[in-house]
C-alpha cells in the first residue's frame, strides 16, 4: 500500500483522504490555512459516509507544512483549485527529486503542463511525471468541519500523464481506488475532456442576473439547465471537439462523456441532446447555484479551462467564436482579466508549432 | 397642420396616431395584417390615455391597402419593427416621388440607410429625405384592441436624415408633436445613438435562464438590472463611444442619454454608473420581462442594433470585442444567423471606406 501526500483539504482533499486510508493507503494531508484541517487534526482523521462507506479514517499527518505532508510519501496528489497550482508548484520545487509522481485531480484543462512549466521555472532540475484526470474523482460536499460526504465515487475518470509515456506511474493508485479509470494518449485529450469548463460557463452566464437577485437561491444545473444554456453548451462543445480534431484525438461528444462518467443516464448521452443530458442529471439535480458570480464557475472554469482551449485552438489554427465569447462576457461580468490571468501559450509552456508541441508531451 | 400616413399597428403606431391626432393633424393609419386594426377600424378611431392626455382620437383612414394610406399624405410615420424596413420599402418604392419625407420611428442602427437601400433596389429613382429617431417617441402599451396608453412621450430624441442636408423636412412636425426633439448631425449619430440596442442585449443575455425557467415573471430592467448587466451595459458602451469618435461624433455616455429622453434620474445620468441608472428608471421598473428570448430583444437588437454597430466599427477599423460576443452568445441562444440576417455594409449601401460613407450621407 501506498503513502500519498494529498495537498488540499477542500472537498475532494478531505474525500481523497478517508477513501484511500479506507482502502488501505496512508494519506498525508497538507492544507494552507490552519482553520480549515483544525477540526481533522483534533479528531485524527476524517468522517464520512455515502458512495465509499461510512466511518473515521485515520489519517496520520494533518498538518500547515508542506514538507511533512511530503515526508515518506511515494505519490502526490494535488486536490487544489487550478489559481493554486502556480504557488503550489514553486513550493514543491525544492522537494522534487524526479521519483515521486505528482496528480493533478483534476488538472482542469492543461494544469499537467503548467505545472511543469511553474517547476521548470522555480528551478526544478528533476520533474517527476504529471499526471491529470479530467475531472474530480468525487462527487463530495463537506458536512461539518471534519465529515465528507461522497454521494459519488466516479467513473470511468479519464487520465493521462506528461511525459506520456510515464502514464505507467499513475495506474497502481488509480486502478486500485477507482472504478475503471481510462487511460487516454496525452494530456491535451484530459484537457479537452475537461467537465467542468463545458458544464458551467454558458449556464453561469445565461444566469448571472438572476444569481445576482436571487442569491443563487434556485438548481444551477436543472433550473438553469434551460434550452439556451443547452444551445449554448452544444456550440461550446462543436468547438471544443474540433479543437481536439485537428490534434488527431478522438473525444467524444459532451453528452456521452457526461453519461460515461456517471453524471447523467444513458440514455441522454446516446441522444446527444444536451437539454435531455442536463435534465437527466441525478447527481447533479438538487445542487444549488452560486450566491454570486465571484465563483469558480467563472474564476477557474474561464482561465483554467477555455483561455487553455483556446490557446490549443489558436496553435492548431482553429476558430472558436463561442469559447473567445463567453471569454469576453465573462471577463466583462466579473471585471476580471481572465484572458490574460488564463493558461496561455506561455504559461503552459507549449510552443507555437503543433508539431513542436506534440514533441513537448 | 399635416395628412401624416402612419405605417404600423403596434403600440407605436397606435400612440402616433392618437397623438398625432390630438394635435390637429390627419392620421391615415396602415397595417399589413386585418386582424390588428379590426378594432379601430369598427370604433372609427383611438382611444388613448395617459401622458398625452385621454381621450379619443378619430382616424379618418384605417387600412390594410398601402396605397389608401398614403393617398393625400405629406409625410410618411413608420412605427414597425426593423425587420419589416426591408419588405414595407420594397412595396412603398412604387408610390414615392421624392416629395414626402419618411420617417422611421425609431431607425434602429442605420435603418434610414438600409432603407435607402431597398428603395433603391427596388428602382426607386426619387428617394425622398428619410429620416430616423434613436428611440420610439412614446413609452406605451396597448390596452386592448382599441385602446392605447402612453406612459411617456420621450423628451430630447435624436434624429437625423439621409441626406443629412434634408433634416429640415422633419423638423415641423417633429418641433410640433415632441418636447424638445434634438437635431444631430448624421444618421450615423442616430443609429450609434440607437437606446434599445444598448439597453436590451446584455440583460436578455444574462437572464436567459431566468426567463426559460419562469416565462419572464420578473422585472426586467429592475429585477435583472444588476452589477453582473450594469458591467456588460458599460463595456458595450464604451465600445459604441470608440466606434462614434472613430467617426467624429459626439455621443454621451449612455446613462447621460437615458436621462436625458426621461427614461432615468438626471442624477444617474451625472453619475455614469450603469447600475444607478437602471435602479432609477421609474418609467421602465415595472415592465416585465419577456416571456420567452425569441424577443425582440434579440431578433431586432441584435441584428439591426449591435449588427451595424459592429460594421460601423470595421469600416472605421475599431475592434468591438463585447458587441462581437453578445451577437455571437445571442445568436447561439436562439439559433440564430444574426449577423449574416442583419444590417452588414452591402444591406446599409454603404462603400468599406470612411471618407467614402461620409460622402453617402
């Protein structure tokens, strides 16, 4: 069994934790900010209940120091948002000897790449493989300071690595802790088959104005998952998959990667129709809206998610009216600079050449 | 006073003629469909109510044959929907001797210059002066078939004509029936000057969801009048500001001219902040939104509000990255082709060089 560092005690820091010590593994769990693990440090680990069990794990570090977190460990999982990467990355430099694989769960669209480039440039003379999933490994909601709740473990997780050919690294910790994770070629197909960038712009943005009146008081993905907002979402992803066309990588449509991971039926990934995809969506359904838009649907989802898009669109010459829109619209709401904030060329370290790049994976 | 033909059914229409009427000139009133005018054409006229006073209003021509309306007439009132300019200046080209002057009530963006253009497709060899208004010259609704009530007759509208030399032909009944109506330079003023496109667009866009979920039982301007619009509202503005200096042209600053047609507090206006103006437009907070986004909100500013705005900015080299959005976000809402439907430079007439247009006016 395994010693994983998980840095990041958010939901998916706190999930990763009690599941993998409840399957055996040993979590080390590294948090910035004192108040946020004090609940878990006094009781010694973590409640939890739903999809992967009741009951305490034990987890044997809790702790602010990053190098405690990281001694004896032989993996690293990182469960921070995408804006925490850069800091996180310059951090993790001087602990870095090449041995210890690092997973970015999720690595949003391109966190793999930036990493490296954030390591490169902190000095970093031995990159271990990065390794990405597509999206969270959990459906999860904290109840309480020191409870996690998992109303799903998900499916069929897609995964890929840079180097590429180190994706060997990763497989042990995932076949083991999750149900069918799927390899796929290279980290631009995990970036391309980034959820959360699909499901939320056009939805957060159709309802901006009435998050604004309302507080978010009403279903973000089944109130909100109107006709509009599944054109929109449709037009997002046409270009999305032509972007991962002209990279040579087959990902499928929206709808069907939604139904594989198990976020919607089936049968409304067969039909390809996003209003049916949203409709269908159990595990999404009773989730409330954001009180505001200053929220990850647009703070990490815009920079970390379409500005990297885009980049890859614009290196493999291929129009995205709909993503550089709702870049647009979106910076404008929240009077940020998602474009320039975002994961551009520079900062996933990619050069402007397809045939250069792919000698980069 | 004056045989004035009012070409249109709606509201407008209806405030046009009973005001028009009240005021002692002749209102022969035109309406393509029967059903509309059925109504009046029993009652032999108008009722009307409200800030032109009440009262009844006799309208000696209610028709749906075009010619009836127009015979006698000295001046032509058009109050419909831009998307109607095109076929209603195909039918009236026949009937035109370059005497009566036209005007559109309101033009939206450059619709004196689309209109041109038909007439002149259409082999009309005496176009006369067509003028236009940057918003309709009455705040009203109808209230049933044959009754119409004016909340507002709109101070300080704008209007110009092509050829701008020809303005004169508008002023005596524009002086006669407005409070105070302004003169501006060029029809390029009017049409960048044009208040629905920069007042719908962005709330309709950011309340899409809204509206789906609830068939618009909300405020529009008031309810969905929030920071996340009033920030869009703003970036749009300051676009349309660059296009109009681009141009020459001295346009305020949108919350300046909301005021000043009556539409919101001077005191908004003074302050140049969007979300003041919008929380202090007593005539609009109470207007409901609409029940469904295939609106006019959309279908008519967009692609002959933002449309032309966006090809006024190409001809004069400026780049509109909100406009761009908001017609690309609307069109796939609807699904719609809004810019290739809209007033692009061969429908406004208009040559791909400055000095060129300029001459055109």
């Amino acid at each position: 069994m395994t010693t994983i560092a998980i840095l990041g005690g958010g939901n998916g820091g706190f999930a990763a934790a009690a599941h993998l010590q409840s399957l055996g593994h040993t979590p080390q769990l590294y948090n910035r900010s004192e108040e946020t693990i004090a609940a878990i440090q006094e009781a010694g680990g973590v409640e939890y209940s739903g999809a992967a069990g009741d009951g305490f794990a034990s987890v044997p570090v809790i702790t602010t120091d990053l190098e405690e977190a990281l001694d004896g460990a032989e993996f690293i999982m990182v469960c921070l948002p995408a804006i925490a990467f850069s800091g996180l990355a310059t951090q993790l430099a001087p602990h870095l000897d090449g041995s210890r694989p690092i997973l970015l769960n999720p690595g949003s669209t391109g966190g793999s790449l930036a990493f490296r480039e954030t390591l490169r440039d902190a000095g970093c003379d031995s990159v271990p493989p990065i390794g990405e999933t597509n999206t969270l490994t959990y459906i999860c909601r904290k109840r309480g300071d020191d409870h996690i709740h998992i109303s799903s473990v998900v499916e069929n997780v897609r995964f890929a690595s840079v180097p590429a050919a180190e994706r060997d690294a990763f497989e042990d910790v995932l076949e083991d802790a999750y149900p069918s994770p799927t390899p796929v070629e290279n980290v631009l197909h995990t970036a391309l088959s980034n959820v959360n960038a699909v499901l939320h712009p056009p939805g957060i943005l159709l309802s901006a104005a009435w998050i604004e009146h309302t507080d978010g008081d009403f279903r973000f993905y089944y109130d909100a998952g109107t006709p509009a907002v599944a054109n929109v979402m449709s037009d997002l992803d046409e270009e999305r998959r032509a972007i991962a066309d002209a990279w040579g990588l087959d990902v499928e449509p929206f709808p069907e990667l939604f139904a594989d991971i198990g976020s919607t039926s089936k049968e409304a990934g067969e039909s390809g129709s996003f209003l049916r995809m949203l409709r269908e969506s159990e595990p999404n359904k009773e989730i409330k809206a954001p009180s505001s838009v200053d929220h990850r649907f647009f703070n990490e989802d815009i920079p970390f998610g379409l500005v990297p898009m885009q980049t890859l669109a614009r290196i493999a010459d291929v129009q995205t009216p709909t993503i550089d829109s709702l870049i647009t619209i979106a910076s404008s709401i929240t009077q940020s600079e998602y474009r320039a904030d975002g994961w551009t060329i520079d900062r996933l370290g990619l050069p402007d050449d397809m045939a250069a790049v792919e000698e980069e994976l």
